[in-house]
C-alpha cells in the first residue's frame, strides 16, 4: 500500500502519534524511508481524555525529513 502510495505521488506518511509501539513506529520510519516520503506527526487529539494527551510520543526520527521542511514559505 505505501508503495503504490508513493507511486501515485504521495509525498508524506505520519510516522509519529501517541500509543504508537516502538516496534510500530521502527517499521513505519524505513516504510518512509525506503520510499523516500517526507515524515509528518499526529496528535490523534479529538477531544480530552484519560487516554490520549496532546503532544504526546511525536518524536521523528532525524534521519527523516519532516513534511514541514518541504513547504514553500
């Protein structure tokens, strides 16, 4: 799917958002990796909850390029 994704001219993944498992997030970063797509985070916050705080887990891993850094301000 990620491939056909970049294929089809898709440019970013979200590699980072809270509950995320290590595991998870290590084979998301070489899926965005491999296929050379710029790396976004998400909150995953709709409303506040025990289960979800804002911010939290969005660490990306510098050896991706955030999508950020590709806009044209």
């Amino acid at each position: 799917l990620v491939a056909e994704f970049a294929e089809a001219g898709g440019d970013a993944i979200e590699v980072a958002f809270p509950g995320i498992s290590a595991d998870k997030q290590t084979i998301i970063n070489e899926l965005a990796k491999s296929h050379n797509l710029l790396a976004s985070q998400g909150s995953d916050f709709h409303f506040p909850s025990r289960w979800t705080e804002l911010g939290k887990n969005l660490h990306i891993d510098p050896s991706l390029t955030p999508v950020w850094h590709d806009w044209d301000w």
